[in-house]
C-alpha cells in the first residue's frame, strides 16, 4: 500500500508543480514553444493543479479506493495518447524543444501511469 500512496503522492506533486509552473512562467514557455499564445499553457496548467489536488485527495487516506486510482491512470494515459498526437500534430507549427518537452512529459506520465498500475496489483493482493 505505502507504494501505491508514494507514486500517487509524487504523482500529485510533480503534476501540482508543472501546472503551477505553467501558469506562472506561461508567456516564457510560450517563447521556448516558438508560439504567440500563452493562454493554452495557462489552461494546461490549472487543469494540472486541479488534477493534483484530485491525486493528492485520492492517495492521503488509509484506505485508498481503487476505482478512482483507475480514474487516475485511465487519465494519465489519455495523456500520453494526446501528448503523442499533439507532438505529430503542432511538429511543424513549434519549436523541437517544445516537440521534446511535451514527449519528456509524457513519458513521465507514462510511468506514473505504470507504477500506479503495478502498486494497485499489489494493493489488490495486500
């Protein structure tokens, strides 16, 4: 169980940081983007503080309940498909750094996505 809590937590953190980080430095990532508008940034990024509000909620009880752990990966994985699709997408309209930021993301995603999984077999078993 102390697992799973542990990848929640860290989850809600670096999701809560990221989103933080969005919104208050937006118009600089906008400039590392090679884009005009920051406010797709600022969406981005309160959606994220909010998702780890959500997380950090879900993974501070006792008892963790497993359905909406399950929310939480079925949402990191619709993150990584939309990062993917986003990359191959905007590829030609930003920059190859914000290319590489959004799969590094992703990634990152991708093994909350996983560990959350694998901590949740072994919640179930525990």
């Amino acid at each position: 169980m102390k697992t799973l809590k542990t990848v929640l937590q860290v989850n809600a953190i670096s999701s809560g940081i990221t989103g933080i980080g969005l919104v208050i430095f937006s118009k600089a990532i906008a400039g590392l983007f090679e884009v005009a508008q920051n406010g797709p940034f600022v969406v981005v990024g309160v959606f994220l503080i909010i998702f780890s509000a959500y997380v950090m909620a879900v993974g501070l009880p006792k008892k963790i309940d497993p359905v909406k752990v399950k929310a939480i990966i079925v949402a990191d994985v619709l993150w990584v498909v939309a990062s993917a699709v986003a990359a191959v997408v905007l590829y030609s309209s930003i920059s190859i750094i914000g290319v590489v930021a959004i799969e590094a993301v992703a990634l990152w995603v991708a093994a909350m996505a996983y560990l959350q999984n694998k901590g949740l077999k072994q919640y179930a078993v525990a």
